[in-house]
C-alpha cells in the first residue's frame, strides 16, 4: 500500500545513528515501565489492540512502544509524525484514504507520533476518524503534553504513561552503546552526557555520539553550548541583587531556541539545590506554573511566561 512504511523496526547493522542502532527491538530489550511492557505482551498476544496513547517526556521510549507494537502484531500500518503534518488536511486525506482502503491483513494500524503537536481541528477530525473507522483502523497516539490533548480523544484510548528510567540506567544503556561502537570514555564524561540532557535518552545519546571523535567521547566547549549556556541562567540565579542580572537573563532566554525552552525548565528543576537553598518548593511551584502557561502558546512568545518566571523568582530569591 502506499502510505506503509517498509521496516518499521530495522536492524541494528542497517543504521549509522547509534539512536536507531540500538533502539530495542524487543520487549525484552525495552527497559523500564514495567507495568506497561506487561499490557503491551497482552495485546502482542492476542494479536489486536485497542486506540493507545502513550504520553510522557520526549525521548522517553513512546515511539519504541508503539513500533515494537505494530512490528509484533500481524497488520498494516502506517507511521506519521504529526508534528510535522499538524494540519486537518493530513486527516481528510491520508489518514482517511488509509482508513478507508482494503487492508492485507485483518488490522490496520496508525501511528500519530507527538499527536499534541495537531490543530484543534485536526483533533477533531482524528476523533471522528477514531470512531467511524475502529473496527478495522486502530490508532496508537503519542504526546508529551496530556493538557493540549482534546478530552475526547483521550477517552476513546487506553492511555499509559512511560515514565523516564533512572539516571543511572540511562548512563549503564550509554555505556554499553559506547562498548559496542568500541569508543573510549571517561565517567566524568558519561555523567556529563547523562546530566545533561537527562530524562531525553534520545538526545543523551545522539550527544554522545556527537562527541565521538576518532573512537575517543571528547565533550568539547563547542558541544556543549547549550548547558554552558543554562549553567550561567543558573549562577545568575545565584546573585539575585546582581545589579542589571533580569536584563542578562533575558538576553540567554532571547537567544535559546523557543521550541526547547522545555529544557530549561528541566534543567533548573535539576539544579534548584544550587541555587534556591531553602526555597526549593517555592521555586519549583513558580517553574511548575510557568511551564503549563508556556504550553500551547506560540513559539514566537513562548519566552514570556519564562521571563515572567524569571522575574519572580529574583524576588524570591533575594
């Protein structure tokens, strides 16, 4: 069919990127979310499933899920990035004319990765669809926002949340890839990639292998920009009476890409102890409350709430 994706889970020999390389490939490869692994066999076993919607924080494994899932159940598939293709056209026509068209086997299956990245109207048009279609055509959704989620949707899925692994399992999993790809490192240098970009298990270690140079992890100031950059957010938030220190933090947040202005928010949370000792809680409830502000705004304006964030917490702080 026309709209099937060829191997939706590959072998590791056919990739470069060690991200794809080692994505498992099995249940038994798949670690953490114990709970989940277990509904997931329940449905490999009976060969049919019901809509799913996997949320939790990027990098986290919603995607493994759900292509683990379709590779071990006897369907037809097809795999879009909604994200990329968030408009009520893509579900007027490719999903429509995949929904509706013969099959080859008795199910046929959807993936709509990052589904909260969908117009309200395509929302409402992928909850139709939903309906009208499900006894041939299931849907397997993932998000890392539930609250840009239509309620509607959601109540037609069986939701589950995959939770980030441990920091320390995360740096046993690099360990083992940088084994395998016979590349040299220190633990200073795994904890950095670790520390860094932790709960993104993506991004910890598609940095990883960003840093491999001639078979030997190299962390260079060049690499690490981005955490060079939240490590000063931090030790400004250290000297809140600094005269002029909101004018230099708003400078950082005008030049940090407003699509992942997430990860400052994760990365203060990470650090709070450094620099709000003693109002810890109250740090973290004004990040909180900034962050759902943050969602579903705009990237042209999604520094705002951050700023206004910012500026409440130097009057915490001081």
């Amino acid at each position: 069919m026309e709209f099937i994706v060829e191997d939706i889970v590959q072998p590791k020999n056919t990739h470069s990127l060690w991200v794809e390389k080692y994505r498992p490939q099995g249940l038994t490869d798949y670690i953490g979310n114990d709970a989940v692994k277990d509904a997931i066999k329940q449905m490999i076993d009976k060969k049919d499933i019901p809509h799913l919607l996997f949320f939790g924080p990027a990098g986290t494994g919603k995607t493994t899920l759900a292509k683990m899932l379709v590779a071990s159940v006897p369907c037809d598939y097809l795999y879009l990035n909604a994200s990329a293709e968030n408009g009520i056209d893509l579900v007027r026509d490719k999903l429509k004319m995949f929904s509706m068209g013969a099959g080859f086997k008795p199910l046929k299956i959807v993936i709509l990765d990052e589904v909260d990245g969908f117009s309200r109207d395509g929302q409402g048009a992928l909850r139709n669809m939903m309906e009208s279609y499900s006894a041939h055509t299931r849907f397997i959704l993932t998000c890392n926002h539930m609250a840009k989620m239509n309620p509607a949707i959601v109540s037609r899925c069986q939701s589950f949340e995959i939770k980030p692994i441990s920091k320390k399992e995360v740096a046993l999993r690099l360990v083992h890839i940088l084994q395998e790809e016979k590349v040299n490192f220190s633990t200073e240098d795994v904890g950095f990639c670790v520390n860094t970009y932790y709960p993104d298990i993506r991004k910890v270690i598609n940095f990883a292998q960003q840093s491999n140079v001639n078979g030997t992890l190299k962390i260079s100031k060049e690499n690490a920009v981005e955490t060079d950059t939240l490590n000063k957010l931090v030790d400004l938030l250290k000297n809140p009476s600094k005269p002029g220190v909101f004018n230099e933090i708003r400078q950082i947040v005008s030049d940090i890409d407003p699509n992942t202005l997430e990860t400052v928010y994760r990365f203060l949370i990470d650090k709070v102890e450094l620099f709000a000792k003693g109002k810890e809680a109250i740090v973290i409830i004004e990040l909180a409350e900034s962050l759902i502000q943050s969602q579903g705004v705009i990237p042209a304006v999604r520094d705002i709430p951050l700023l206004s964030c910012m500026y409440k917490l130097l009057k915490h702080l001081k």
